[in-house]
C-alpha cells in the first residue's frame, strides 16, 4: 500500500492563552497543500521502519509513524507492518509533515486491516499522537482550536489561486516558538476575517509566531517580504515556522533569484 501524506499551511493562528493543563488554546485555520511526503505499508513478520529522503530525527526516539504503528496494535491488535517512509516534507517547517505521516498510518492500517473505523474514532486515535493529527485523518479545510485538535468546519477556497512555499532551511521546535509567544485573548475569529475579500488579509490575517519568530531569524521576514513585493495577495509564515507562504492570483510572477534554493513547492491550491 502506497499513501500521500500531505502538508498544510495556516490561515492565521492566534495563541489565545496557556492552559492548565500545560498546553496552548489556540485558534487557526488549517489548509492542505498538494505537496507530499510518500509512505508505504506492507504486512510483515514484525514491525520495521525505514526512512529516506531528508533525514532529520534523534536516532534515540521513535518516529511519529512508529508510535502510530504501536498504538494502533495496542488498541486494535494489527498484525506486525514493514513502513518506509520516503521523506520530502521539511522537518521542524510548520507544514504538519511528521503529523500527516503519523494520521496516514492509522488511515493505512484501517484500510490495510479492515478495521472499518470512523473519521471520528481515527480522529481520536490520532489525537493522542499529536495536536495537528487528526486534521490529516480528512484532510479537509478545518478551523482548529483547543490545542489543535477540535475541528469543525469553515468556509474557504482558494482551489484557483497559486500558492509558492518557501523554507529557509531554519529548524524550528515548536517548544522553542511557544517560548517567545505572548498569548491574547479576545483577537478577531479567524473564521470572521476569511469571510472578507483576501485583499484585506494581509493587514488583519495574522499568526501570533510570526513577529517574534522573524525578529530571532529575520531571513523569514525577508522572503515574506519579498513574496509581497512579488506579488502575493497574502503572505505570511506557516504554523511555528520557518516556512512562508505566498497566495497569488495567477502564476504570472516572478521571485528574486535569491530565493530559488528556497523554493520547496509551487503549484495551485486544489
């Protein structure tokens, strides 16, 4: 069995306050990208794990997908499954790679195994896995909020826009973003400003990781920049960084030579 997990971008992402329980309410809007990572899963006489392409893991712990496998034995008792893991999502990138490629074995081995599972109970599986799971299990426009793991549903399309992303090769760990981060609360619902026309986003879409993220690693306030200048309708960083994204109209542009070795998608947003 051959699965696509793919990446996302966040429409906003506001960082409401910190929790009792240790964690973050937060408020964003998760859209998924046509870029992917590649995972097979085939039955086997006892669990392996393989990975290629970019490499960028503690050889000491598990990977995402590995955790997937065991938790899905321990709850349903799934027979042993050989995974590789063909890896083009960048790490520590605010695309939700190591998210979706948890979400898809569990998707893979209902599948795979018959279990009949719902999205729902997949969606709850994956939750315990990691805050951005459980969006992958549909892989739809969500708003996210709690820590990231309610979803409900919210109008947007941009299927006739093109979308570039841009990484700067910066590793960022979502603990060392939540450490710069100053929550507020009362921020405009995200879901009420996507409901205006994307010519206004720019002033009023904002994600609460990108000004401290940027004044640390001002490359990424950079290439937003020059996503701008370029002429993206919307620009902004993904997630807890480092990607950027630029929404345009058409693929009628063109970027500043600098940023070609940036360049990690290009395409429209269906």
């Amino acid at each position: 069995m051959i699965l696509y997990p793919p990446a996302k971008i966040n429409l906003g992402l506001h960082v409401l306050y910190k929790r009792s329980d240790g964690f973050h309410e937060i408020e964003s809007v998760m859209y998924p990208v046509p870029f992917y990572d590649i995972l097979e899963i085939l039955p086997a006489q006892k669990n392996s794990f393989q990975q290629s392409g970019i490499i960028f893991a503690d050889v000491n712990e598990k990977n995402l997908c590995e955790k997937a496998v065991d938790l899905m034995q321990s709850k349903y008792k799934t027979p042993p499954v050989s995974i590789h893991l063909r890896k083009q999502i960048p790490v520590g990138a605010g695309l939700g790679g190591g998210s979706a490629d948890a979400a898809y074995v569990i998707l893979g081995l209902n599948e795979l195994f018959r279990l009949e599972l719902s999205n729902l109970e997949m969606e709850e599986v994956a939750a315990t896995l990691g805050s951005d799971c459980p969006f992958f299990i549909q892989n739809k426009v969500r708003m996210v909020s709690g820590r990231g793991e309610i979803l409900s549903e919210v109008a947007c399309d941009l299927s006739e826009y093109f979308l570039v992303l841009l990484n700067p090769k910066i590793h960022i760990s979502t603990k060392e973003a939540y450490s710069n981060v100053f929550p507020k609360e009362n921020q405009i619902h995200i879901a009420s400003i996507l409901q205006e026309n994307i010519s206004t986003w720019q002033s009023s879409l904002k994600n609460d990781f990108e000004s401290p993220i940027s004044k640390q690693y001002p490359l990424i306030h950079e290439c937003i920049d020059q996503l701008k200048i370029s002429g993206a309708i919307y620009a902004a960083m993904s997630g807890s960084g480092s990607t950027v994204f630029g929404i345009f109209p058409s693929s009628n542009f063109q970027l500043p030579t600098f940023l070609d070795d940036y360049i990690i998608f290009q395409g429209l947003l269906n």
